[in-house]
C-alpha cells in the first residue's frame, strides 16, 4: 500500500503510523487505548474501575439527502465510535459549520434532529460551536466529539480478537453507500429498477448506525472485538481487526449478507459491495461458546447477522474465500470505490 496522502478519505496505515501515531502530544499512564488505525476511540482510566472513551468523527450531507438524515447521521455515526467499545454513550460536543446563505429552517431540521436522536439514545450535548463559514459547499459537521463512562471490566477494542473466535457480520455489505447513492440519484436509478425499489434502497440510509448492534452483543459476554465497516467496507474493517488483534482470519464472502438493494446499487455504479463504506455494518468477534447466544440476542432486536468466518493463528494467514470457492488474500482498499460514484454525481447532478 502506497505511502502518499490519499486522494480522497482515511490515511492508508503506513502514513498514520509514520506520520500521526508517534506525535501525540504529551504522554499519559492513564490512556489505555491511544490513537491506533483501525481504533476509532481511545480510552481513559478514571480509577475505581471507571473508563471513559472518548471518540470524534466528522460528517457531511448534501441537499438531496435531506437535512434530517444528516443530523441523524451525525449522531448515530459518532456515537458508534463509543458503541463500538462495549460503552454506552452518554456525552456529545458538536462543531456545525454552515455555509454563507444557509436558511435558518435548515439549521433548525438538522438542530432538531441531532436533539431529538440524542433524547432517544440518551446522550446530553454538553458543548460545541456553531457559526456560518465561507469555503464549505455544504453544511458540514467539522467534528463530533462523544464521549461514554463505564466499567473498566467491559470495554472490548479491534485489538482483542483470538485464534478460535468466530467472526459474525451484521446487517451486510455496502448498507451506507446503497443509501447514500439511492438518496442521490433517485431518478436514474428508479428508470432502471423502480421507484419502489429506489424507496427501499433510500431506507438503508436509517440503517447505518451500529449503536444497537454493539450495545445488544456486548451484553451476552464472550465478545472479544468489534468495529464498523467503514471505509474500506468490509473487507476494509475485518483487515483493520486482523491487523489490530494480530491474527490470521478466514472469511467466506457468500456468508456475507448482500442485500438485494445494496447489489444492484452497487452493480449499476460499477463499485465492489465488499470494499465500499457500510457505516452500520458491525464486525463482531465471539468466543466460539457464546456465537449462538450472540446471534440470538441480535435476531430478537430485529438485526440480522451472520457467521462469516473464523480468527486464525496469524501464520495461518488472512484469506477470503470468494464465492466462486478461490482464495485470495484480505487487503485493506487503497481507495473506497464509493467516493468515485458519490463525488461523480456530484459532478453530474439529476435534472
């Protein structure tokens, strides 16, 4: 993998371990995770069997979307870093920047919204910035800040997967770019396959968010890892994990759930449903004795899930085995496919 500065997204592993992960302010003892790739949280010891992990992502959004799902969004998208982790999370800080002429309507969809999914989940929003900036195209959350406190005792990270753990994937392949790419050429789409299933497709955008799949599992015991398929999708979050904990993995790709609308989506932009952002697609590591419970918990919360693969000695490699039954090995994208047909039909907007 290459060593320069991406053209579009996440650092590729090299640059961030030469360039980010050495330089990181002042050392702390009580830092128990520090910034890692492929750990989008770190946590803090407070003593007394207490942690907090803390966790910051920014997110944007585009007219065509809507401007309540992007303040639904930035919630559920931040606070999953903290989710991921086994912790609840219960505090947010927010840095809204809105571009020149944006109508106060639109502040007050996304402002509501934002309050209204933190009641749900109930986070407090505690502090941030809000204020009108020229060089941004869109309105634009410049960074999210979430934070959870809980039991020492509990938290999990992508570093904790073992040989023997089984592998099991929520929801499927390609859940945000679906979404997102329905949400932004509906018509063209809906000629080729159907205003219903346009409809449908659109819907996964309400799908991306891992909060409930985390919190569900990790309650079961025996979880020993988990982290969302970002970007890089699939095959990009199972690598961060395997890189992460040390490992070998095997990962049979017909196990993975491909939903129809997430097929086609991904067919008709020419994109790999496996390497494309699937925020709300949870990667889960189990202790073989608890699999089942862990399935059984999910499917009572209405969240598929799967069996995908198996934790491997590392000398054993890191392999997936295609649905076709050839083996090839599991690489982290260099560049999310997504981004090519997204920044595309931006260019070439719907009339």
């Amino acid at each position: 993998m290459g060593k320069e500065l991406p053209k579009v997204g996440k650092l590729a592993p090299a640059v961030f371990e030469e360039v980010i992960f050495p330089f990181c302010g002042a050392e702390d003892e009580n830092v128990l995770v520090p910034p890692r790739h492929g750990v989008d949280a770190g946590v803090i010891d407070l003593g007394d069997g207490r942690i907090m992990v803390v966790a910051e992502d920014p997110t944007f959004g585009v007219p065509s979307w809507g401007w309540k799902q992007f303040g639904w969004g930035i919630v559920h998208i931040c606070a999953g870093d903290v989710a991921c982790l086994g912790i609840k999370p219960k505090y947010m800080t927010i840095c809204l920047l809105l571009p020149p002429g944006t109508e106060r309507e639109t502040l007050e969809e996304i402002w509501q919204t934002i309050h209204t999914e933190c009641v749900k989940l109930g986070i407090t929003i505690i502090g941030g910035h809000t204020g009108v900036y020229p060089g941004i195209a869109y309105p634009l959350n410049g960074g999210c800040t979430v934070i959870g406190i809980g039991e020492k005792a509990r938290y999990v990270t992508p570093e904790g997967a073992r040989s023997g753990d089984k592998v099991i994937i929520t929801k499927g392949a390609a859940i945000e770019a679906a979404g997102i790419l329905a949400l932004q050429y509906p018509k063209t789409l809906g000629a080729k396959y159907g205003k219903d299933f346009v409809k449908r497709a659109q819907d996964l955008y309400w799908q991306m968010s891992v909060i409930k799949d985390a919190l569900t599992a990790v309650e079961v015991g025996g979880v020993t890892a988990m982290h969302d398929a970002t970007e890089g999708g699939i095959w990009g979050g199972l690598y961060e994990v395997a890189n992460a904990s040390d490992v070998g993995i095997k990962i049979e790709e017909e196990k993975i759930i491909l939903l129809d609308e997430a097929k086609k989506v991904c067919e008709f932009f020419e994109i790999d449903p496996y390497e494309s952002i699937s925020e709300g697609t949870l990667i889960i590591t189990v202790k073989p004795e608890k699999v089942e419970k862990v399935l059984e918990v999910l499917e009572k919360e209405d969240i598929s899930a799967t069996i995908a693969g198996d934790i491997l000695p590392k000398n054993e490699g890191r392999i997936v085995v295609k649905s076709d039954g050839s083996e090839t090995k599991l690489k982290f994208p260099e560049i999310d496919p997504f981004w090519g047909a997204f920044f595309k039909t931006l260019e070439e907007p719907e009339e």
